[in-house]
C-alpha cells in the first residue's frame, strides 16, 4: 500500500509540473484562472502531502521561501525577455502556486509535528 501512495506522489508532481508549464505556454480563458489555481493547488496539496518525507521537509520548506523570494526579479527579468518573456512568467508563476501550496501543507504539518512533541 505504502508503495501505491508514493507513486501517486510522484505521479502527481509529473502531472503537476506539466500542466503548470502547459497552462502557462497556452493561457486559458480569463474566467478559466480560478479553476487553473485550484487545480494546480490541489496538485500541490497531494504532492506535499505524499512526496515529501519528514527527513526531506525542512529542506523543501527553505528551497519553497527560496522559490518565493525570488519570484519578483524573476518576473521582473522575464518580462522583459522578448517574444517568449510573458509566457516564461505564466509558467513560473503557475509553479509557484504548485509548489507553493505544497509548502503550505507542510508547514502546518511541521507546526501540529512541534504543538504536538510539548
């Protein structure tokens, strides 16, 4: 069973990482983006959930921050890259919200780990 739910972790950041690249080279409709985030969230949720490991999570959680930090002067350089800068930052910011959401579970998981060991 064990083995079932890691492969459902590694299938879920395969799909994941495609569709957000997708999603970003071929924008959707404007009134198709909430759903675009859910389902990139949710993605993220199961990838978090099952495919980090306790060993793995402070290390995920500080590259995330990193990820996040930086995103602005990404955004801000990629704009400006000619012909392919605007979907350059669809597809970075459609894997921050992936990778993202998956930092956010963790961290809750790593706050109830510490509230719970007192």
């Amino acid at each position: 069973m064990k083995q079932h739910v890691e492969k459902l972790g590694v299938y879920a950041f395969l799909v994941g990482t495609v569709v957000a690249i997708l999603l970003g080279a071929f924008p959707l409709p404007v009134q198709w983006l909430g759903i675009k985030v859910l389902v990139l969230a949710a993605l993220g949720i199961v990838v978090g959930y099952l495919n980090v490991q306790d060993h793995e999570l402070q290390l995920f959680l500080i590259a995330t921050l990193t990820l996040i930090g930086v995103s602005n002067v990404f955004t801000l350089v990629l704009t400006d890259v000619p012909v392919i800068g605007a979907t350059l930052v669809n597809i970075f910011q459609n894997l921050l919200v992936f990778f993202a959401s998956g930092a956010g579970v963790l961290a809750i998981k790593a706050v109830l780990d510490v509230a719970s060991e007192k």
